[in-house]
C-alpha cells in the first residue's frame, strides 16, 4: 500500500496546442499521490514505446500505467487499486472501472466536476468489491515492478493486461475513473443531418482529426475543408478533408466560399464571436447557411453546482477551461440575428434533471419562480441558419 509509485504515461504533441489536455495532465498529477513520472512523447522516433518502459522500469514498487492523461482520475484512485493488488497476491494486475462499466446500483448522470464527485461519493457508499476482468482495453492499470522485470513486454505495454491470464486480473468497482476516449476523434455523427441537402461544399471550423466532416462527405458527397487551430490535429485532419488551413481563422486568408460553415463548440470559446461571424458572413455564398451548437449554461447540472456555491472549470463539458463565452438560447439567437443570420432549425440535446433537482424545481416554482423547464433539460443548443 506504501510502496513507491512509478507511472508512465504517454503524450502526443497536441498536448503543446492544447490548454485543455495540459489542464488534464495537472489534474491526473493531483490526483496521484507523489510518484515518479515516466512521460513518453508518442511521436519519438529514438524509441519506441516498449523500449522506453523497458529502459524506466523500476525493479520495485508499484507501477502505474495510464494510457494517456486525458482522463478525469477520483481522489485515492491509487490507494483503492493498490489495497486490492496488495490483498490478492495471485493478481498480477487490477483496472479502475469506468464509463464502460462501473457499480450497477450508481448512475454516471455527471457533467461538472463537482458532479463527477457525487458520483464518485455513490459509488464509495456501495460494497468494495472487483470483478473478472472482461478484456476491455486498459485505460489505466496498477501492477507491481517485480512482476514485469522478466516479463516480455508488448509491443504497446498499455495493452499489458490482454495478453495475463484472465484469472489474475481484476477491476475494482469501487476505483473510478473517466477517460476522455473521443478528445479529439469525434465524429459528432448526430450534427451531420443538420446540413442541408444540396450542399456542394463546407467548411468545417475547429474540424480537429476532421471527423465531422469525413462523415459529411460520406454522406452527401460534397466538398469539406477544415480550419483547426490545434497544428498537430490539423495535421491529421488533412488525411480526411479536401484541404485544411491550420491556424485562426479570423487571420488566415481563404479565398474560397462555401454553401454551409459549421462551428460545433467553437463560439463558446472566443472572446469577440462577432468578429467570427462577420468573416463567416464573408465565406459564404450568398444564402449560404451556418451551423452551430454551444453548450447550455443554463443546463441543471450548472444551476445545481451554483446552488452549491460551485463554479469548477474542466478540460471539457460546459465549463471547458478555454471557454470565454457562455449561452442560453435566448442569447445564442439574439447573436446570431444580430449579425446577419436568420435561424431557420432550433434544436437542444436535452439531458433531464436527475430526480433530486426536480424537487428543488418544483419547490422554487411553487414558490413563485419562473422556471424554464426546457433550458434546464437542453445540455447543449443547435442552430441552422440562414445568411442574410
């Protein structure tokens, strides 16, 4: 329980572009207790990853593997794997459970930090117990030095656990931890019926590895470029896309106009949203139209969290740490007419209030509150519009 602790983890450069994955890497680091870090940069030609872990291994202690840091880690992670490893001496590895299975007697209704942790306070309050192993890929694992000094490797030691006998590992339900799996791959699927048909051409703003867009092509065949500030996911993006122009786009100059621009979670994170607009406004054809979703401020989980004297930043969610600026319908509309942009489909991803929160609202309507039902349940606001 008291052994010295090593971890390895390993990091692509997009961790340089992005505050978001540096605010998650000082977040798993608080939340592991003092250990030597072992930080494997992916994209390093003078080893690879298996050498590396080779090269770094301790020949005692506990060892600690994390994928990478995109992950959001429960306070005593540690200590629970490590108490379970220590109690079973034929175990030779234990995960933390998460999104992929977790207590069946808790929910993982969570969107804030301080959600993340009454989750984490429900799941304490069921029976410590683990279960077999069921070869889902590792996240994050625990295992001992003196178990991997003769063992060979694999090629990717994160996928350690696949290749040990099912039988000596292990994951504990009662260690949790959320893995941002999709950071910067998601597809966003469900947007692409939001476009119109008959659109010849798109452009696609903060496309990341240009999911979105690759599913827009595949779709309706058209032409899809991209801007992304990140230079690394921009790099990936270009595999996918048509052409990708890396960098701000209210600096970069296109010479190209487009039938449809999409901004998915991007207006949230500028200062000055309508200078972006404007440059949209000059992008597109003439009633050419604009796709956007923002994040609901006014969403119960926020309201919840402020009733609980809570404002906690994250390295995503509502209150993502690059966020600058913040929406509820009636303000994402009144943006958008402002500036030239008449809304033709409104729609919200809608995320009920859990049952608690709905007592607290019947109680301040009964006593007199105006309540928007609606907006507390819409986690998130679309928009298509029109050019004016």
């Amino acid at each position: 329980m008291h052994s010295k602790l090593t971890v390895f983890t390993s990091v692509t450069p997009s961790y340089e572009y992005s505050d978001e994955l540096q605010l998650c890497f000082r977040m798993l680091r608080s939340g592991i207790p003092a250990a030597n870090w072992m930080v494997y940069q992916a994209e390093d030609m003078s080893c690879s990853l298996k050498e590396f872990v080779a090269q770094h291994l301790p020949v005692s202690g506990d060892v600690l593997f994390v994928r990478e840091p995109a992950v959001w880690v429960a306070s005593g992670v540690y200590q629970t794997l490590s108490m379970h490893l220590h109690a079973d001496t034929n175990q030779l590895a234990i995960l933390p459970s998460d999104v992929r299975g977790y207590h069946p007697a808790c929910l993982a209704n969570y969107f804030t930090l301080r959600g993340f942790e009454q989750f984490i306070m429900q799941m304490n309050r069921q029976q410590s117990q683990c279960i077999p192993y069921d070869n889902r890929k590792p996240w994050m694992f625990l295992t001992r030095a003196e178990y991997l000094v003769d063992r060979l490797l694999p090629e990717d030691p994160f996928d350690l656990p696949l290749t040990l006998p099912v039988r000596e590992v292990s994951i504990a339900l009662d260690a949790y931890i959320h893995p941002f799996f999709d950071y910067y791959s998601e597809t966003r699927a469900d947007m692409v019926a939001f476009v119109p048909l008959g659109t010849n051409s798109l452009l696609d703003i903060g496309c990341s590895r240009g999911g979105f867009g690759s599913a827009v092509k595949a779709a309706l065949g058209c032409r899809v470029a991209g801007v992304e500030m990140n230079i690394h996911e921009a790099g990936a993006a270009t595999e996918v896309l048509d052409q990708v122009w890396a960098g701000d786009v209210l600096t970069l100059d296109i010479q190209e106009k487009f039938d449809c621009i999409t901004c998915l979670d991007v207006l949230e994170h500028l200062a000055e949203p309508r200078c972006l607009l404007e440059k949209i406004r000059q992008l597109l054809n003439p009633g050419g139209t604009l796709l956007v979703s923002v994040p609901n401020i006014g969403h119960w989980s926020i309201v919840e969290d402020l009733l609980a004297g809570r404002w906690d930043y994250g390295p995503a969610g509502i209150l993502c740490n690059t966020h600058l600026r913040f929406y509820t319908r009636h303000s994402l509309l009144q943006l958008l007419q402002e500036n030239g942009f008449m809304p033709s489909r409104v729609e919200g991803q809608h995320v009920a209030p859990i049952s608690g929160f709905q007592e607290v609202i019947s109680h301040y309507r009964n006593a007199g509150f105006m309540i928007d039902e609606e907006s507390l349940s819409t986690l998130s606001h679309i928009v298509l519009s029109k050019k004016q």
